[in-house]
C-alpha cells in the first residue's frame, strides 16, 4: 500500500509563515531604501539673505536698494528724439477700402483642392471646427476634377490675409486669390 503524500496542514502553514516573513522582509528593505535617499523637493526655495525687522514695523527690505545707490542711467546718455507718427484715421482707411470695391475686385482664401470630394470635405468640415465658413466647388479642367475649398469673398486683400494668417497658424496651408 502506498503511502499518504504531504503532511497537510502542518506543510501548507509553515508555506505561508516563510513567504510572509520573505514579504514583510522585502517591504521593509524597500522602505529603508527609500527612506534613506535624498527627497527631491527640499530647501529649492531661497532662504531670505536679511531677516524682516520688527522694530520698522515687520517691513522686508528693498531688493532694489542696491540699484537706486547707482544712480540709474549714465550721465552722459546721449538724449533720444521722440517722433510720433500719426496713425492713419478712419476716413483714410474707409476711402481705401471704397477704392478696392468700386474697382470690383474681390478676395477669396483657398484652403486646397483635392481630387476627392471626400477629402474636400473634410477639409471643409476641419475649418468649421476652426470656426470658418467655407464651401466646395468642383473645377473640371482636361477630363480631371478638383474640389476646391474656398472662404469668402472678402471686400478687402487685408481681411483675406488676416483668415489666411489664422489659418496658417492652425497649420493649414491657404492662398489669397482675386475674383471679378
């Protein structure tokens, strides 16, 4: 007859003692270790140099006290001219911008064209992420389509550069074209 393998409990309790013992062992290795290692975030502030005085009332000295003992700028600073310059009045810049539209031009801001209507799409659907109006017009030119993504017309060259320059900054690429 074979005999009876194991001893049971006895087996099974003392497995648990030692990796108990092994566990709480690493645990406190651990700690140690950390505990025994430099902490990254004392004394980074700057201890004040000068104690506050309680007699002055509890003031904090002047740091700039060194810098008014100089004597600021040099005395022999050669003296600088200042120009104004008179920005152009409202009436200049309306008469400007009623001289672009009785010539009839107009301005548009073409943020691509693509071969797919799908890829224009969402172009256009990326600009109105972006906050801007824009519309999808296919051109045929030898047998192959374009989709062009357009904003506009704008009255003025300056408008269409400025939603050129807000789109350049959100990393889409646009040119400013002339329509009549």
């Amino acid at each position: 007859m074979a005999s009876k393998s194991g001893g049971g409990f006895g087996t099974w309790f003392y497995g648990v003692l030692v990796g108990a013992v092994v566990g709480v062992g690493c645990c406190a290795a651990a700690a140690l270790y950390i505990t025994k290692a430099p902490i990254p975030f004392v004394n980074k502030v700057n201890q004040a140099s000068e104690k506050i005085n309680p007699i002055a009332g509890g003031m904090i000295p002047d740091p700039n006290k060194p810098l008014s003992e100089t004597g600021g700028a040099p005395s022999n600073a050669p003296k600088s001219k200042v120009v104004t310059v008179e920005p152009p009045t409202a009436e200049q810049a309306d008469a400007e911008a009623k001289l672009q539209q009785e010539q009839g031009s107009r301005f548009v801001v073409q943020a691509g064209a693509f071969s797919s209507e799908a890829e224009a799409e969402n172009r256009r659907a990326e600009l109105a992420l972006l906050g801007f109006e824009s519309r999808v017009i296919p051109r045929t030119d030898e047998g192959k389509t374009l989709y062009r993504v357009r904003l506009g017309p704008y009255g003025t060259v300056q408008e269409a550069n400025s939603v050129r320059t807000k789109l350049l900054e959100n990393s889409i690429q646009a040119i400013t074209g002339r329509i009549k």
